[in-house]
C-alpha cells in the first residue's frame, strides 16, 4: 500500500463535542465458517482497535460447514458456538444472522455462492423453528440473558437476490420465514430484537414485502447498498418511499452492508473494473458512511462490507465487481 492518504469525515457544526460514538460502526466477515481460521480473530481485533468495528455480522450460521444439523437431522451447536467464542473474545458483539438452510432440513439443493449458502424452503417447518429455539436456549445457557440483550437477530440475507435464484423465495414465503423464525427467537429470549428484509436493490420484491406483512414482525430494517456516492441519496430515496408505504414508517434502519471495491497492483482487473483504487474505495466509503446514517437517524448503525476480499482479483476465474470488496487483502493486508 503505497502512497497512504488518511480521508477524515466531520459530521455536524464544530462545537467540541462527538456527534457519533465510533461504536456506530460494524463490519462484516462473509460467512461464518471464516471464523474457524486461527488467524482471523487477529485481523478483526485490530480493525475493532483502529477503526472501531464493534459488531461483527456473517452469513450461514447454519450452513452445513458449520455442521448445526447432522444428516440425521440432531442439532450439534459446537462449531457456531466456537464462531460466536471467537468474536466475544474479541471484545466484539454477534450481529446474528439467522441464515443458512441447513441440508437436512432443506426442501431442495438450491444455493448461491462459492461457500454455498442454501435459500431452499424447509421441508418441515416446524423442525426449521426447533433448530432455531434450541439454538437460543443454548446461547442463552453458554452466554447468559444479559450477554444476549447487547446481541442483534436478523432473519436472513438478501431474500430479495434470492428470489431470482430460487423463486419459491417469494416476498410471501419470506413474510412466513420472519414470522416463524421471530416467534422462535422470541419464545427463547421474549426481549430479543428482530431485523429484518436484509434488502438489496430489487423494489419489486420490496413492495410485494410490504404487502405481505413483512413489517408486522420486524423491531429493525436492515439496509445493502453499494452505490456510488454520487447515486446514493436518489435511489434511497426511492427506497425509503417504498419502506413508508409497507408499514415500514418509524421503524430503527441499520445499514448493514455498504460497500465499494478497491484493489492496487493489478491492471487487468483495474482496466475491467475503473475506479477501484484503494484510494477511491476509502472515498465512497467515508461519504457513503455519512450519508447512511443521514437515512438511518439517531438510532441507526452502518456496517462495512466487508472484512477481506471474498477472491483474488488477480484470478480471472474469481475477478468480479465485488471481488475486492474486502478492507483487507486475501492475505490479510491493510489497504
């Protein structure tokens, strides 16, 4: 990393005091299973020490690497719980996705990603609502009540990408997943706090949200966006009408994936990707952290997507937009 240039953000009129504690701020590490890496923990403890990343957000806790449901369909919680370990030892709180159709409990073999992150529909949902209390009531055993109320729930992510992956993951069919998987969450922990829609960009599906009820189990809206700063405020906008109309209007909003790509050191990737130098990355991100917590209020938190580069941009089989979406290198180095 050559050439650092540090890019400051002043927030409000200049009356000597903070406007916002640094703590507004998360990160998120992909999926879950990463943190089985020995290594990893390190890397997030220094991006907690110089940038204040409190919350520590990933997908599929329940993914079949973590092994929460044998093929015979038992509950085995002990690598999600070691997951859970690590980022409390860190002095870091779980920002608890609840996501990740487990194989065994899966209608079909649908699923997206490298890491293969299942979006197919249980096949008994009523064994999808025992995985998810039993997991609570061993989060509570392990941690204790008063650990879990520092903690957030989030059904989910992205369900309105995954839709146009596996149709059965319709706005209604979701509206039922929050439904039931709030009810779990509920049953094991009556004060715990329910994020929902995890929304990307597709308004349809937003809409059809909205008219299915989704609002009515939701405590907090949960945001992605990877605009550029220039388009950021126009499309939310459009969003947030949106979200007003589908019962949305009052409710916390947390952004919690904003994004932008940025990788040195490699012309073919900047020559298919303009405009990804880390430099400009740290640009779109300090404005774009400004202007999400303009949409999200007082109560609001952003959160940074994500950790490390999901792929080596260098590799044209795993060179995409987002490939470089990571504040670290593959090899765990700073931009």
């Amino acid at each position: 990393m050559k050439n650092q240039e540090k890019i400051g953000l002043s927030i409000g009129s200049a009356t000597g005091e903070n406007v916002r504690n640094i703590g507004s701020f998360g990160i998120n590490s992909c999926h879950a299973a990463l943190w089985l890496r020995e290594d990893l923990p390190r890397h997030f403890r220094r991006l907690r020490e110089e940038l204040g990343m409190r919350y520590v957000r990933c997908h599929g806790i329940f993914n079949d690497q973590l092994e929460a449901v044998a093929p015979d369909g038992s509950f085995h919680f002990e690598k999600p719980l070691t997951v859970l370990e690590r980022i409390l030892d860190n002095g870091q709180i779980p920002f608890l996705e609840l996501s990740g159709m487990p194989g065994a409990l899966a209608r079909t073999e649908e699923s997206v990603c490298h890491y293969r992150f299942r979006s197919a529909p249980p096949r008994d949902w009523r064994r999808w609502e025992e995985l998810v209390e039993q997991f609570l009531h061993v989060l509570i055993e392990r941690f204790g009540r008063e650990e879990l109320c520092r903690w957030y729930f989030e059904v989910w992510n992205e369900p309105d990408l995954l839709a146009g992956h596996n149709p059965a993951f319709s706005a209604g069919f979701y509206a039922k997943l929050t439904r039931r998987t709030a009810a779990a969450v509920r049953a094991a922990n009556p004060a715990a706090k329910i994020h929902t829609l995890s929304h990307a960009n597709v308004r349809e599906w937003l809409e059809a949200a909205g008219d299915a009820g989704v609002a009515a189990s939701t405590d907090v809206v949960t945001l992605h966006t990877y605009a550029p700063a220039e388009y950021f405020v126009r499309r939310e906008l459009a969003r947030q009408k949106l979200l007003d109309c589908g019962g949305f209007f009052g409710k916390p909003q947390y952004f919690n994936e904003i994004g932008a790509a940025g990788y040195d050191g490699c012309p073919e990737y900047s020559g298919a990707f303009p405009g990804t130098s880390e430099k400009r990355q740290a640009e779109q991100l300090v404005i774009n952290y400004a202007q999400a917590m303009h949409f999200a209020g007082a109560e609001g938190k952003v959160f940074y997507f994500c950790s490390l580069d999901p792929r080596d941009s260098r590799d044209p089989s795993g060179r995409t937009w987002d490939s470089s979406i990571g504040l670290l290198y593959l090899g765990l180095q700073p931009k």
